[in-house]
C-alpha cells in the first residue's frame, strides 16, 4: 500500500472545515484566534505535500511554509496583544459584547 | 478722441456707489453726504461740458450740411460670441443723449443737496447716497447706451436702483410691497422688452442704434414680409420694445406702480420717478424713432395709449387727497403727452415737430415736475404728513416754497412765459397736425392739468388754516431751499431754449414759431381751469364736497383710480394664482418632489434594512464569504460540466 | 511500497489530526482547546517529519508549539477564570457554521476526488532538503534564493515586536 498524496490532503481538509466552523461560531476572541491558526496549519500542509509530490527536486513549498510560520507568529503575538488590551480596557473577550467602538 | 472724456460721468458714480456703499458705514453722515454731492457736481460739470461742446463745438466732423452727427466717443467690444452676436459697451453723443446727460446731472445734483437737508439724521443716509450715485450711474449709462443691448442692461439697473430707493424705508411694509410691486410689473414689461431685443435683432443683425436709424427702411425690410398673427413681425418687435418702454413709463395699463412707488424718499420721487427714469421709455421710443415712425400701427397704438393715460391718470389726480399721489398722476399724465406726442409724429408733419415738442416737454417737464416733487417734500417736511386734509395756508409759514410751488404749477399748467407752455404748445401742434381728435383731447386734459395743479397749489397754500398746535411748521433749511430757487429759475427760463435748433428727429435745425391759434387756445383753457379751481378752493367752502357728492360714484371711481388695483388683484390672484398657479405648485410639491421624495425613501429605508450587513461582525463577513465562495464555485463546476 | 511502520504512523497521524482538529472547534473549556490545538500542531510537524522536511517540522514544533502555544495559554490564563465554561452555541449559529464548513470541504473534496487519478501518485524518493541548502537559498539573491523574503519577514517581526510592546504597555 502506498501513501498517496489524496491521503495527505483528506486530513488537511477536515483541519480546514474544522478552522471554518470555529471561526463562525466561536464567541472567545481566543479560541477564534486558536481557530485560524488551525486554517493556517491546514494550508502549511498543503503547500509541503504539494510540494513533496510534484517537485520533489525544489523546495518552494516547504519555504513557503517555513514563512506562513514566521507570519503566523507574528500576527498571534499582535493579535494576542490587541485581546489582551482590550480585556484590560473592558473586562470581556466575547466578541458580541465589543461594540464600544461601532457606530 | 476728442469728448472721450465723457466717460467720466459714468466712472465717477460708479466709484462713489462702491465707495459709499463699502466704506460708507465708517464715514460720518455729513461727510459721506458731502463727499457724494461733491462728486455729483463735478460729474454735472463734465456732463455739461461735455454736452455743450456737443451742442455748440464747432469742431470739425460735428455738423455735416446743418445735421449733427451721432458721436460714439467709447466703443468697447465686451463680449464677441460670433461675427454677428457682438455686445459692445460704449458711449453715444447725440442731441437726445446730450440733452438727458444734461438733465439728468442737473436733476441729480439738486436731489444731493436736497437731501443733504431732507434726509438729515435718518438712518442709513450713505447707503441712501450710495444708492443714489447708483442710480445716476445707470441712468447716464441709459441714454449714452450706443446699442439696444447696453441700454438693456443699464435698463435693468436703473430697475434695481428705484427698487432699492423705494424700498429705502425697509421696515415699513407698505415700502417693501411698493418697491416689489414697482419691480415686478417693470419686469414684466421688460420681458416684452427683451423679446422685442431678439425678435429686432435677430431680423436685422445689429444691435446698434446708429446702424438701425442711418438706414431704418432696411430695418423694417430686413424681416422680409414674415408675419405672426396678421401683423408684420417687425411690428410686434417695436410693439414689444414699447411694452418695455410702457412699462418704466408707467403708461396705462402698467401705470400702477408708480402712484405705490411714492413710498420712497420725496427726493428720490422727485429723481427717479417724476424727472428721470420713468421718461427712460420715452428716451427709448425716441431713440427708435426712425423706425418707428415706419410702422404706421405700431405709431397708432403708441399714441391711443398715450392718450388714454393721459386722460385717465388727469381724471384720477382731479380727486387724490394724498399730494405725492396727485404729483405721481399728474406725472403719469406728462408722461403720456410726450408719449402721444412721438406717436403723432411724422417727418412729414410740421418738420416733425412732434418729436421735437416730446424731447422739449422731457427737458421742461424734469425741470419743473422735480421742483414741484422738492416742493411737496418740504412740505411734507414741515407738515409730517402726505394728506391735504392736514395742510392749508402754508403761504404764511412757507414763503419760499409757496413761490416755488406757484411757478412749478404755472409751468405746467402752460402759462406764458413758464417752460411747460412753449414745450405743451409744440405737443398741441404736433397732434392737431396729425389729427384734429388727438388734438381736442390733449387739449382738455391739458385743462385738467391745469385745474388739479391748482386744487393741489390751493389746498395746500390757501383753503382753511388749520391748527397746527405747538408744532408751527417752518421754512425748511438752506441746503432744501436753494434746489427749488434754482429749479424755479430754471423752470422760468427753460422755455426760452432754442429747442428747435438743438434737438430734432434727423438731427437738423427744425424753424419753430409759436402758432397762436392752439397756444391761444390752450392758454384760455388753462386760464379758465385756473379760475375755476381758484373759485372752488381759493378759501374753504363747500362747494367741492357737495360737487363731489353729487357726482359720487365717478368720484369714488376715480378716487380709486377706475379700480385698477383691484383688476390687477382679481386677476393675478383669482385667476393666475388660483387657476395656473395653484396647480403648477400641487404638481410640484407632489408629483415631482414626491417622486424625489419616494427615491429618497426608499434609497434610506433600504440604507436601514441593509445597514445589519455591514455590522463589523467578521464571522459574519468569513460566512458570507465562504458561502459565496463555495456557491461560487458550485456554479462554475456545473457550467463545466 | 512503504514499510508497515509508516503506513502505521499516517494513519495515527491523520486519525490525530481529524478527532483533535474536531475537539478544538467544539469544546466548551478553552484551555482545552488550546492543548488540543497542540496536539494537532504537533500532529503537522509529524506529517512534516513523515515526508522528509525535517527542518520544517523542527520549526513547526520550536515555533508554534513552543512560542504560539504559550502565548495562547498566557492569554487564556489571563482573561477567563477556571471553570469559566463558553456557553452552549445557539442552533441557529451552530447550523451556519456546519453549513459553511460542509459547503467548503464538500466542495473542495469533490474537486480533489474529481482528480483522482493524479493525485494518486506516489512520492520519490530522491528529495534533496539538507539544512545546508536551505541555508543558501534563503540567504541568496540568485534564481531561487529567498534573502528578500528573509529580510522583509525580518523587519516584519522587529515591526510586530513593537507593535506588540505599544499595544500592550500600560498606560
């Protein structure tokens, strides 16, 4: 039996429904958070096994991957930052409850 | 070129009406009273000059085989839109132009000093100076105009400028609705004005005044026989031209507002509508009376309408107690004769005396109806009231005024040797040479004339002598006398002006002599209304009232002037506003703002319903977004398969 | 033909991944959510360590399990008590997550069956990712080289140090 490149991306598709259906309905600003890095991890993914299989001689994906980490990071710790201080200003973290600013 | 500088009395008053009007409120009164007669005077000085030399120069190319020619000193192209459609600004010396810079100024200065003593410590007295140097500014920019089109537009601002002065008493509303009422019916009549303009311009070309009477045959022809309602179209243009004209003149049945217009200031009546701007439409018909007097109906309907209001607006001031109204009727009346008087001219006629015979009673006329008008302000002045009711033996009190008020009504009763007599006469000559009917008819309403400006003279200087209690009225200052010493002298003297010499229809020399039988005529008619009105108003009595009774209804009629007001009402009011009006604003304010209203409504209750969407809540904007990918993307791979 | 032993490990690997990444969107306790997260990061890296980029999957497990996760578990330890469940998920929101969801992988898995035959193929062998060229090619500027990547994502990190420093100092 051989491990195709189908069977990489089946887990990596149900990561991403899973990141989708997290987004939508999480109300923590952190599990959102937690959520997208989940659709993130999935698209990481992709990229190596694609990359793995196609051209198995270049090394795009994987460096693509390599700086989807490095970005992803940075846009936690930031974001991360904003959650903290918001909760600091306001004492919450459920999004529906953060309509200070609208309007 | 030489005369160039004429273009000062244009400049000179426009810079005092910026001046005074922008910097005016941070002068004194007296200063920016003085400031303004003083650059008044100076501009009658180089009027005057400038005129004289035009009459009386003798310089080369002025007279060419005895006819004067028309001198344009400034010639300005202000807008050029095509070869033909060219506006041109500029300044036209002729005999009547001439004799109007010399009226007007003259006029002009003696309200300035007027007023100096009439409007002292009334409020805003250097915006009323300010407008008064507007005015002059207009009015000399009128008569100089060289083309139909300049003297529109300065048409128009003698409009704005009697507009401002009537309403110069801004917070009575009698003075607000006069001056709106004075601007809307000139307005009116301006629009016939205008269509005359295009219909005029349009056939012949031009819009230059010495290019349409050097040649006014090629004018008429120019239309080329077109037609509009069974009249050559050139007619309607000169009709609708006239219309204008009627309409500044107050000629029946536009005349309504002038009587309204004596709201204003006194001296501001005596300016702009007694000596000046209301004789702005006879200026205009004679401006164009070479073409005119080609269209033989368009000259009839001019005279039957001169004529009527002459007669009408006699019959309405024999009754008016308010002496402003009867001085503004008898105005309308003058006005009328000269009216009638170019209506029956014909170069053919007497040399065409009547052109000549209107020109002289315009000059005349200002002369002494602006005497009589600073005459009545005085009074006014010392009475505080317009109502004769409240006046009477003011010959002892007035001495000044009396005198001048006697020559004022002398003059234009036609006695000899007062100025209205030699100008009447030439009327009276003019219309008995065209035909003996118009001729009987000015004839009686001179006698009218006659006997008002004596009920008027008498119930103001003699009849009773009413109690005046403590408030004993007096002669007015210095600065107001020396006007009307000067506008009598004037009015003695004007008559004596060799009119014939100076101002005549081709420009050449017109012989005059007095024909006795009509001027014998009119002086035993005007003689004979003297006396009856010195019988009925010499002292109080009551005769007059017991006349009036027995005639009440005519008298009623004519004390509210044949109900003409209340025609005008009727039918802006019951038939414009209500039948055409009326629904045109339903239609507005409901079909068309309503559609604009529902597009407005239906665009914000939209706006409301939709407003949820853009919430700000991003889980909602990645489920829309994935939904629509996804549907997307659906729809793409059914097409494919 | 691959070893018993790493078809073994996919299938953990993937099986990991499926019942964590489920567990982490539907947990009501948040902190467990987070350490399930962490099981599914780490359940990449073994996906990346499976098929040969061992330098990915280090980074994967240095960067993410170990920076990430500590950020979010400070966090989460900072703004909600213990014990402080996520209240049950309403039906209505609960059925337009699911419905999104469905609708992308349904779609997404539609289209990768509908390539069946080519993303059957097997992996070669002859991969060639030594840490030495990974090296080079992100610190050169010729054809395949990634210095000004390297340095863009430099400044954005230096960017993201003191955005994050302002945003979260006390006033």
């Amino acid at each position: 039996m051989e491990i195709t490149m189908l069977m990489y991306l089946i887990p990596s598709l149900i990561m991403f429904g899973c990141g989708v259906y997290g987004f939508i309905t999480r109300k923590n600003m952190i599990a959102i958070l937690i959520s997208l890095e989940l659709m993130l991890n999935s698209v990481d993914i992709n990229f190596t096994v694609f990359n793995r299989y196609l051209f198995p001689g270049q090394m795009e994906g994987m460096m693509f991957t390599l700086f989807a980490i490095g970005i992803a990071a940075a846009e936690t710790a930031l974001a991360i930052a904003i959650v903290i201080n918001v909760f600091r200003a306001v004492k919450k973290v459920d999004i529906r409850e953060l309509t200070k600013m609208k309007f | 070129m030489e005369l160039s500088y004429t273009v000062a009395v244009l400049i000179i008053p426009i810079v005092m009406f910026l001046f005074l009007g922008i910097v005016g409120v941070k002068l004194s009164k007296k200063t920016a009273g003085l400031l303004g007669t003083c650059a008044m005077g100076v501009t009658t000085l180089i009027a005057y000059a400038s005129a004289l030399t035009y009459f009386f120069g003798t310089s080369q190319g002025q007279i060419v085989d005895g006819v004067r020619q028309q001198l344009e000193v400034l010639d300005i192209t202000w807008l050029q839109f095509t070869e033909n459609l060219v506006i041109k600004l500029g300044i036209l010396l002729d005999p009547i132009s001439a004799m109007m810079l010399i009226v007007i100024t003259t006029v002009s200065l003696m309200v300035h000093i007027y007023s100096l003593g009439y409007m002292d410590g009334e409020k805003g007295f250097q915006r009323y100076y300010a407008f008064l140097s507007l005015f002059t500014f207009s009015m000399l920019g009128l008569v100089v105009a060289t083309n139909i089109f300049q003297m529109y537009i300065f048409w128009e601002l003698v409009g704005v400028s009697s507009y401002l002065l009537i309403g110069f008493y801004y917070t009575l509303p009698a003075a607000v609705s006069a001056s709106k009422k004075a601007f809307i019916v000139t307005r009116f009549a301006d629009l016939g004005f205008l269509l005359g303009i295009l219909i005029l311009s349009f056939y012949t070309k031009t819009f230059d005044f010495v290019t349409l009477t050097s040649n006014p045959s090629a004018a008429i022809t120019s239309a080329g026989g077109a037609t509009f309602m069974g009249c050559s179209v050139m007619a309607w243009a000169l009709t609708l031209i006239f219309m204008g004209g009627a309409g500044k003149s107050a000629m029946f049945p536009l005349h309504i507002w002038l009587p309204d217009a004596m709201e204003g200031p006194t001296p501001v009546s005596a300016l702009i509508h007694a000596a000046t701007m209301v004789v702005a439409g006879v200026y205009l018909v004679a401006r164009l009376f070479p073409v005119y007097c080609l269209e033989e109906g368009t000259m009839t309907v001019i005279t039957v309408i001169g004529c009527v209001t002459a007669l009408y607006a006699a019959a309405v001031a024999c009754v008016q107690s308010d002496i402003k109204r009867v001085l503004a009727f008898s105005t309308i009346s003058q006005i009328a004769f000269m009216i009638t008087s170019l209506g029956v001219a014909r170069p053919e006629l007497h040399e065409g005396v009547g052109y000549m015979a209107s020109m002289f009673h315009l000059f005349t006329h200002a002369m002494f109806k602006a005497l009589l008008f600073l005459c009545a302000g005085a009074i006014i002045h010392a009475v505080h009231s317009n109502e004769m009711s409240k006046m009477g033996g003011l010959r002892k009190y007035m001495p000044i005024c009396n005198i001048a008020f006697l020559i004022g009504c002398l003059a234009i009763s036609g006695i000899w040797p007062f100025a209205g007599f030699f100008s009447k006469d030439e009327i009276l000559v003019a219309a008995y040479a065209n035909s003996p009917v118009w001729g009987i008819w000015l004839s009686a309403v001179a006698g009218m004339t006659a006997f008002y400006m004596f009920r008027l003279y008498y119930k103001i200087f003699w009849w009773n002598n009413p109690d005046y209690g403590h408030h004993t009225p007096h002669e007015a200052p210095m600065t107001m006398t020396f006007p009307l010493i000067f506008l009598s002298l004037v009015s003695i003297v004007a008559g004596f002006v060799p009119f014939g010499d100076l101002v005549t229809w081709n420009r050449g020399v017109l012989h005059t002599q007095i024909v006795w039988a009509v001027a014998g005529t009119s002086t035993v008619i005007a003689v004979a209304a003297i006396a009856l009105a010195t019988v009925l108003y010499y002292k109080e009595n009551p005769v007059p009232t017991k006349m009036a009774d027995a005639c009440r209804g005519l008298w009623t009629a004519a004390y509210k002037r044949f109900y003409m007001d209340e025609l005008y009402q009727f039918i802006t009011h019951k038939i414009i506003f209500a039948c055409i009006s009326r629904p045109i604003a339903w239609f507005d304010r409901r079909i068309i703002d309503g559609t604009f209203d529902l597009l407005a409504n239906v665009t914000n209750s939209a706006s409301y319903a939709v407003r949820k969407l853009q919430g700000g809540t991003i889980q909602g904007y990645v489920l829309v977004y994935i939904l629509g990918a996804a549907i997307l993307a659906a729809v793409s791979i059914i097409c494919l398969i | 033909m691959d070893s018993v032993g790493n078809i073994l490990m996919y299938f953990i690997i993937a099986l990991a991944i499926i019942v964590f990444s489920v567990l982490t969107v539907t947990s009501r306790k948040i902190l467990r959510s987070a350490t399930y997260l962490l099981f599914v990061l780490f359940a990449t890296a073994g996906i990346y360590f499976q098929l040969g980029y061992e330098f990915l999957g280090a980074v994967q497990i240095a960067v993410y399990a170990g920076g990430i996760m500590v950020l979010f578990v400070f966090s989460i330890l900072l703004t909600s008590r213990p014990g402080n469940n996520s209240e049950p998920l309403t039906t209505h929101k609960k059925w337009m997550g699911i419905s999104a969801a469905v609708a992308g992988v349904a779609l997404s898995g539609y289209s990768l069956l509908s390539y069946g035959a080519f993303l059957g193929r097997e992996m070669s062998s002859n991969l060639n990712v030594d840490i030495t060229r990974i090296g080079h090619a992100l610190l050169s500027t010729d054809k395949w080289g990634y210095l000004l990547p390297f340095e863009a994502i430099s400044i954005l990190l230096l960017a993201c140090i003191i955005g994050g420093v302002v945003i979260a100092r006390k006033r």
